[in-house]
C-alpha cells in the first residue's frame, strides 16, 4: 500500500477514535443550573436507552436478563429470560447535582413493560400460590428517585472522568400495574381463579411486597451503563466547571 494512504489511513483512525470518546449530544450545564441539567438530561435519555457501543453502553430499550431471585422470606420467586421495553420513554422529573457533597439526585417517571419465565411458591400477600410458566407486567408511571455518590478518577486519555462510587433508590406507583402469570397451581382452574382475582386487585401492592429486587435490578444495568459512559466520556464535555 502507498505510504501516503497508510498515514491517511492511521489519521481517519485518531479521528474516529477521538470522535468515540465524546457525547455532541449532551448539553453541558453548570452544576447549579438544574433547569439546564433537567432538560439535558431528558434530551440524553433515548439516545443512552438505544444503546452507544463505542461508549460503553448496551442498549436498554429492549432490555435484558437472564435470570432473577426475587425470592423473600415467605415466597420464592424466579424470574429468566426477562425482555424489558420502556425505558427511553422515561421522563426527568428531577435531576440535581451537589457538587459540595459529589451527589446526583435523579427522579424518573418510567412505563415499564417487561415479559418472561417465572416459577413462584409459598404465600403471596394473605393467599398460598404456586405456578410455573409465562409471566407478563406492566409497572405504568413508576416513579423512581436515586441518589448517586459521584467520584474523580483519572481515565487513560489522561482527563478526568465521573465515576459512581455508590446509589440507593426508592420508588412509588403512580397508576395500577397489571400482573398476567400463566399456568397458576399447574392449570387448576378453580384455585387459579381465585389466585388471578386477587393478583388483578392488588397489582400494586404485590409490585411492592415482591418488586423491590426487580426494580433495584433494572435500575442496577441503567446505573451500571451510564457509569460506563462517564468512564469514556471526560467529564469537562458533560458539564461547566
């Protein structure tokens, strides 16, 4: 190959490599301007939900996991081949950045529909349950706030970058949720009626007797992602200093 071409061709490849490591989309704010914040962050969230490889971040709308144990003391419950969609539908409600105590405080109101395989036993609320098949749910207008301890670290390219040191999350159901478990007591139809009854009036409350490891973990791969992100992005291009 002529020289001239190979040293074109190590120049596209510095370009490109540059132009990776860097996110045109985000509107850089001041860490006190949540307004701007806010709002930049909602432009950001479908892009970061259809997934950025060369960034680190898988794509989130799908999602997936293989498998789940949101078991409790009184129930087992498995979950496998979970696919989620919903998630680059999310909206910001709150996003604020304390640089004095290194804190993002983010609220997100989320729909969430995910399907998969489920096995379940013991006693559900006030009733004994047991199945094993297809399970379908529906979270609508899940309100989700997270609290994210923010770091320095000093990546490769020499500049410095965020990193997540550590989280905690609440959330809150703003409408009902619907809950569709297949193949309940193994088809018995008498018991599974009543199983189903149940399940149909009190979605929200099973959500939050059984959801809170589920929902950790679909908010645990959105954490995990983005923590990927500020690792490939310096953090003079997310935000004025």
């Amino acid at each position: 190959m002529d020289s001239r071409y190979s040293f074109l061709l190590v120049i596209l490849s510095i370009v490109c490599a540059a132009n990776a490591a860097s996110a045109p989309f985000i509107r850089k704010c001041k860490w006190d301007d949540s307004k701007c914040i806010k709002e930049s962050a909602q432009s950001a969230i479908p892009i970061l939900a259809a997934g950025i490889p060369e960034l680190g971040v898988e794509k989130l709308d799908p999602f997936y996991m293989k498998s789940l144990d949101a078991s409790s003391s009184g129930l087992k419950l498995l979950l496998w081949d979970i696919k989620g969609t919903g998630l680059n539908g999310c909206v910001a409600k709150k996003v604020q950045r304390d640089i004095n105590k290194s804190k993002l405080i983010v609220k997100l109101q989320c729909s969430v529909d995910f399907a998969g395989k489920y096995e379940m036993s013991g006693r559900l609320l006030i009733l004994p349950i047991e199945g094993k098949g297809d399970a379908h749910v529906v979270l609508r207008k899940i309100v989700i706030t997270a609290e994210v301890d923010i770091g320095d670290n000093i990546g490769q390219d020499g500049e410095k970058h965020w990193k997540i040191k550590n989280w905690k999350h609440t959330y809150d159901l703003k409408e009902k949720s619907t809950i569709e478990l297949e193949n309940l007591f193994n088809g018995n139809e008498v018991l599974g009626r009543a199983a189903r009854e149940l399940i149909a009036s009190s979605s929200n409350e099973i959500v939050k007797e059984v959801g809170p490891p589920i929902v950790k973990a679909i908010i645990g791969k959105i954490i995990a992602n983005v923590d990927n992100f500020f690792q490939s992005v310096p953090a003079s291009e997310l935000a004025i200093e």
